[in-house]
C-alpha cells in the first residue's frame, strides 16, 4: 500500500538506474524523482506529471524538462515550486 517511489542521481550505478527506470515504465512504482544529471538522457514516454523543485536559470531547460509530458498529443501537467530567489527564472521560461 502507499505510493511506490524511485529516485535516480548521477552517482548511480548502471544496474540501480536501469531497475528504477524499469520499475517506473512498467508502473510498478508511481514516483521517479531525478536530479538533473540523471535525468538527461531518459526517455519516459508516458509521464502525466513533471514537477519542478528547482527553476533553471536558462529558459530552454525549463521547457525541455516540461515537454517530458504530453508527449505525442497526450496531455500532461507541470508544477513547479518557485522560491522567491527563482521567480525571474520562472518569467523567463513562461514567457520564453
């Protein structure tokens, strides 16, 4: 019972980073939390959310990192938590 989680970093080995990937694509767990280093590279078709922890100062990432979702016409949802520190960062990227 509960949320099934993942997480992915860039020090991981190949093997725990596989599994985890794995574990998500065929929803055995619902969560896949990623830094940005182990993220780069992963391909996730069917994500319904991305949340954003930490706004990148350039526009681009941020709307590469959104575009993970709704992906092939499908919709999806991005949220993002914005400290006060990153709010021009966030106009950035919405207005990007």
């Amino acid at each position: 019972s509960g949320i099934h989680s993942r997480r992915l970093f860039g020090a991981m080995d190949e093997d725990a980073r596989r599994e985890a990937v794995d574990m998500f694509r065929k929803r055995r767990c619902q969560v896949l939390v990623a830094t940005d280093v182990a993220a780069r590279g992963v391909d996730l078709p069917l994500l319904d959310y991305v949340v954003h922890f930490h706004i990148p100062a350039e526009p681009k990432l941020l709307l590469h990192r959104s575009g993970r979702v709704a992906r092939a016409g499908r919709e999806g949802t991005v949220y993002a938590l914005v400290s006060p520190s990153e709010r021009p960062y966030m106009l950035d990227g919405l207005l990007y």
